[in-house]
C-alpha cells in the first residue's frame, strides 16, 4: 500500500505556481490577486479564508477579504459581487459559504462573473466542464484530479465510484473522471443516499472515491483488493493524544482499509490540502486570461 | 415483454401542449412561437426543421425558419443569432447543427441567450441541469425522461447503465438519472468507447440507455433478464421490404433483446418522436417564463 502524499503534491503545484509568479513579477506582468467575501463569524469559514490568504501569500498573489457583518443584505451582497465584477485589479474572488439563511447562495454565486468564479460554482463553469471546454473547475475536484494525475494512477477504461452526488464535490469529479480527457476516460459510477446494493458497487471500484461525508463510511469489505481510494472526508473528533485536543478522520475507515488498497489519501494530508492548490491554479489561469478569452 | 410507446407517449404530450395553448388563446396571451435557423441544404437537417414546423402547427404554436446559403459567415450568422435574441416576438430558437466547417458551433451556442436555447445546449442550461436549477433541458433527454414517467418505470435506486457520452444524449441523460428528483435518483454508469468490461456492467443494468451511434451494437448477452431498455440509436438501412426502400434500425438487437428485458423502446416509435416533444416542452416553458425569471 502506498500513501497518495496530498501534502507534498499540494507543495509541489504551489512551488511551480511561485515560480510562475516570480516571472510575471521579471517580466513586469500585475501578480494575480485573489479576493474572498466573508460574511458573518462562522469559525470554518474564518479559518480557510485565513489559510487562502496564507497559501496566497506563500505564492506571491495579492489577497484581500471584505468582511461583512451576518446582518447584510442580500441586495448589499450582489452590490459586493458586482463591484468585484468590475474591478480590474481583482483576478478572481469567492464568496465564503455558507451565507445567512436570509441570502441565497445560488444567486450569489450566479451573479459573479464566470471569469473571475475562481469557485468554479457558476453554472456557466459547470456546463463548460461537462462540454469539456475551458472553465474553471470546482476546486476539490480540480484537485482531485491533480492528486490522480500526479500520482500516476491509471484512469483509462478503469471503473470509478463515486460515492456522494454535491454540487461541490461528488457530481463535478464524476463528470471529470469520466471526460474524454488523459488522466481521466473513466467508467464512472455516481452513488448516493438513494442507491441499493452499495457495497457490491463500491467492491467493483478500480478508484474509489469517498465523499459522503459521514466518518469512517467506507469500510474494508466495500473496497477491492488493489483499488486506489480517494477519502475526501473531514471530520473533527475529540482526541486526548494530540495537543490540540482533537484529531482528523476521513469518509474511510483507514486503518482496515488501507490494507486492502493498492494507494490511498491520508485524513489529513489527502485531498484536504488540494482545495486551496485548486483554487490557486484558477486565479493564476484567470490572471493569465487563460479561460474566457 | 412491454413495448414502450413513445409514439403514443409524444401525442399525449403533443394533445397536453395544444390544451395549453389553446388556454393561452382564451386569455389572450400571446402563443409560443419556437424559430429554427437553419444554414446549408443538408437532408437530415431539412427533414428534421420540417418535422418541427409540423409539430409546432400541430400543437398551436408559431413557427419561423430562417434559412441561410452554407456560404454565411460565423460574424453574420452570430447577428442572425443576436438578432432572434433581441426579437420579441420569438420565444426560443434552435441553430440546426451540423454547421458548416467555418463556423463554430459551440460560438453560436454559446451566443444564443439561455432563456431562448430551447435545445438546451449552452453551458448555463447545462450547469442549471447539473446543480439541479431550472433552465431548458437538452431535447432527447428531456424526452427519455418522459418515456420514463409515464411509462410508470420505477427509478429510486434503480442502477442505470448510459452507454455512450456525446453532449447531446449520454452525458445529460446521465446527469439528470442521478438528481435527488422523482423519477430519477439511480445509481448512474456512464459508459463509452474507452470502458473496459462493457458486456459486464451492462448486464448489471436495471436501466440500460443506448446512446452509441453504432447499429444493433446491445445484443442479448449484455442485457439482464427483466431490464428496462431505451433505445436512442437511429439507422437508416436499405430494405426491400418497405415501400420507402429503407428501414429504421437502433443501437439495440431488438430482436433478442426484446425477449429478455421487461420493457423496451422500439425504433422507429421509441425515443425518436420524443425529441421533438422535449423542444415543445422546452418552448411553452419559455413563453411561460417558467425558466429564467
């Protein structure tokens, strides 16, 4: 069995994207800038638009947050939207979910222009995924898709389940993966709540991907001898070992099923450190002017 | 063995629709009116913007064709494009593809407005389908997923099979089998040229969707005993048999197909007379505003 380093590859993309960086910096092109809209004090939310500004600053892209008290209005949210729309120094940007209930998210998300949705939520991004046009790609997906590709794991022909169908996660890498693309050509199988017989399904994965979101889900007798297993779960358990006070655990149960599988993603050090590497590499893209263009 | 009549099934469609309109009529609203732009002399093409021509008179809607040389420039057609966007009058239009080789398809697309694309090929109706938002839904699809309903299939945890993944069949039709929605919620395999073991997943299909493009290609060793099969395969075969001179033929082996599943479309009469419906439906939508507003 061999551990998939997420951690490494993620350090990896983020030294090549600084050096694409320090080049448009010698070659007097404007750094990328990455913006994020935060609204309200969810301790989550705070806590990963901090690390974006973190691995921003490590690449050498410029990063701002506008933060915005939960009381805001849906109307002064679009204006937000609108004026980062517009603003050209902004190469991309997000808006932090989840929003207050008073806001809806889609609408949000449906009013930031596609070239600068470094998200990759905007339905237009969506479509030209599926259409296999240029876009940008969901971040956890996209790097999903890196961890595979850099991991030299065979996707060609191979079958893929996917289990768990969000909008973020689940359904986007199904369509990648099954994309007439390298590192993809997959026969993909998307799983979800509804769906019968789930242990057979999963036992006839070549790649097995883990986005339920329920602890430690997956376990040995639904993952094939050999199979590669991607967990993108998080979940924080109290520990009493670690100085924290708690620890990490994936959508798998990784101390049996690692030793069924022929490679795996750790929790953490797995997919977890490929979010932030995806939404790096669609800021440096819309910086570049590399999609919509 | 139960037929599935999709000949049948489309009337109903195309009485339901015509009683819509004819409501429209009574309160003075303004009846749907579907345009098709259609460039070249292509033969396939013409009979299929006539076929819609017929329908559209059939169920009360108004229908235009604007027909233009194969010799029309991309600039000139995409303001033939602007122009129908812009025009009041027109609640949705098609652009009959194929499309001569100097011109984009996917930058014609890509140009007609989303609340207009009643073929639901732009990259925003095809997001929206995805995230499970409103938006016009590919015809052939939209149809398949008719036959479905009303032809009582049971669908919840169903396990799909989609062979074949072009952007106008396979791929949606296996989007929107796999939604959190009645008469969808399958566990969905999408399928293609590049998937290994094909005889064995399909035999596991509760639902196998040909969508392949290859003559009689789903024989009875890749189907199980009771599944519901849906043809949308079409091949003209020479015959000497019919008074036309020629034949329909499916991606399916009907013959020993139809003997080892519980239902099955026939071809022609199957999903063929869908489509147009899925374009009607899609129509009335738009003049409604049932999508976009």
């Amino acid at each position: 069995m061999k551990l998939i380093d997420g951690k490494k590859i993620a350090e990896d993309i983020r030294t090549e994207i600084a050096n694409e960086v320090r080049k448009m910096i010698d070659n007097e092109i404007k750094v990328p800038h990455l913006a994020a809209v935060l609204v309200g004090e969810d301790a989550a939310s705070q806590t990963y638009v901090t690390n974006k500004e973190k691995a921003c600053k490590e690449v050498g892209f410029i990063s701002s947050v506008y933060r915005y008290s939960e009381t805001i209005s849906e109307k002064k949210l679009l204006e937000v939207v609108e004026f980062l729309n517009n603003d050209e120094e902004i190469d991309g940007f997000i808006v932090q979910l989840p929003l207050p209930k008073h806001i809806s998210p889609g609408k949000i998300i449906r009013a930031i222009k596609p070239e600068k949705d470094v998200d990759g939520f905007h339905p237009v991004n969506i479509g030209n995924m599926v259409l296999n046009l240029q876009g940008h790609v969901p971040a956890t997906p996209y790097g999903i898709m890196q961890l595979i590709k850099r991991s030299g794991i065979e996707t060609e022909g191979k079958h893929c389940v996917v289990v768990g169908r969000s909008n973020i996660v689940g359904t986007p890498v199904s369509i990648l993966l099954s994309r007439n693309n390298k590192n993809a050509n997959c026969t993909v199988t998307l799983c979800h709540s509804k769906t019968n017989n789930l242990k057979e399904i999963c036992s006839s994965a070549d790649i097995l991907i883990a986005a339920i979101g329920k602890m430690e889900f997956i376990k040995a007798d639904m993952v094939k001898q050999g199979a590669v297993v991607i967990d993108v779960g998080m979940h924080r358990i109290e520990s009493s070992e670690t100085k924290s006070g708690f620890r990490l655990k994936g959508d798998v149960a990784f101390d049996e099923v690692s030793k069924k599988c022929s490679m795996i993603t750790p929790v953490p050090g797995g997919v977890g450190p490929m979010t932030i590497v995806g939404l790096l590499m669609n800021t440096l893209k819309a910086a570049k002017k590399e999609v919509y263009n």
